[in-house]
C-alpha cells in the first residue's frame, strides 16, 4: 500500500516510495560479523528495519547484501523484497547505495535509504519522514533528519537525484550529491534520537545498553568469532 499525498483540487495520489536497505558491510570494528544480525528482543535488526519499512507502506524494497550476504539472506527472504548482491562490496557504502538504486525498477516519486544497524527505527519514524518529505520545501530534491544539529537516517531523495546519481560517476552516492547540491537539501529538524542511534563498534554496543537498557545480542553461531 502506499502513501497518500493530497493534490490540488481536492483530489488524492499516491506518492510512490521505493527504500534500498543497505545490509552489505563487514562489520569490521565488530570483529568482523555482521551488524545486521545483531539482535534486539530475539530479532535481528535486519528483520526489525523490513518490519518498520513494511509497516509504513512502501511501494518497493531492495535490500543490498554484500559481505555475509549468506548469512543473512535467510533473515529476509521470508519478506517480499528484491535482494541484489553488491559484488564488490569491499569498494564502500557509494557501491552498494548505487547497487539497490539500480535493482528498483519502480516509477518512483521518492526514494528512502535506510540502514540495517539502526536498532530503534519504527513505522512511524518512517511515516514522519515520509510526512516531512510532502511538506518539503519548493526545490527540495533530498531531506535528512537532523538531531540537536546532527544528520542522521533513514534519507530520502527524489527519483532525479537517483537517477542523476546512477548516470554519474561511480564513486558519487548520495552523500556526494548533497555536498555538490546544498541549496536542495533540506532538514527535518526532530528530537528523536532514533534517527541517530547506529551501532558500529563495542563501545556503541555498551552505550546502547547503558541509554536504553536493552542489550544487543550476538545469535548464537556468531556469538563466539571472532
């Protein structure tokens, strides 16, 4: 199902959302493992970020594997998404954000990257994005929650820019547009830290618990590598 959006005359239309989930890293600062298998409450945070995004009604999803992308393809393809391995995953976030852009095969109004190591993104921080997006400023081309002054994600951008990006050179993402384009970024300014919380090393992992008091667990066969 997708987003309402209200149109001149009274009359409605769907604002079409395509999200690229990005799961493809190492997880290096974390031995090595991968981050999007940590679990919260006994369920992976991979899992938990395709209930969110399911949950607010997007119209397609792509989730990018790269790294571990056996491990975790169980996890998700009990879900109705595409999955597109980055084969070079070692070349960066840029390859893997262009991998999941070029698997949507949508006409889309609005594109949504999400990361899988946010372990408290919901639906409706989703749908509050997606409702920032509609309110836009005229000449907005991409919108980025911002937290006490701080970026953070899911981002969204329209199907422009992920068309410019994908016909542009192959080390220019999302990030890379925003830098050269900043009169048409806009910020959704919040303070809900969701938007911010990631884990990429151990000491993210103690703060998590120590701020939220839920721990993130290792499943068992990755609970001892090292």
């Amino acid at each position: 199902m997708g987003c309402i959006l209200k149109a001149g005359g009274g009359l409605y239309s769907r604002l079409v959302v395509g999200a690229v989930l990005l799961a493809a890293g190492e997880g290096r600062r974390l031995g090595g493992r991968p981050k999007s298998l940590l679990q919260l409450g006994g369920v992976p945070l991979v899992t938990r970020q395709l209930v969110a995004l399911s949950g607010a009604g997007v119209d397609e999803l792509v989730v990018v594997l790269g790294h571990h992308a056996d491990a975790i393809e169980p996890a998700v393809q009990a879900f109705p998404v595409t999955l597109a391995r980055n084969p070079r995953p070692e070349d960066g976030q840029v390859s893997s954000l262009r991998t999941g852009l070029a698997a949507l095969a949508g006409k889309l109004d609005v594109v949504l990257v999400a990361l899988a190591d946010q372990p408290l993104i919901n639906a409706q921080d989703i749908n509050a994005l997606i409702g920032a997006w509609k309110k836009r400023p005229a000449g907005t081309e991409v919108l980025v929650p911002r937290v006490a002054g701080e970026p953070g994600n899911p981002v969204l951008f329209s199907a422009d820019v992920r068309a410019q990006i994908l016909a542009g050179d192959a080390k220019v993402g999302c990030r890379q547009w925003r830098a050269a384009h900043p009169e048409a970024v806009a910020w959704f300014d919040t303070d809900n830290r969701r938007y911010r919380v990631d884990v990429d090393t151990p000491e993210d992992l103690e703060r998590f618990e120590r701020e939220t008091g839920h721990v993130l667990r290792w499943p068992a066969a990755l609970a001892t590598e090292a």
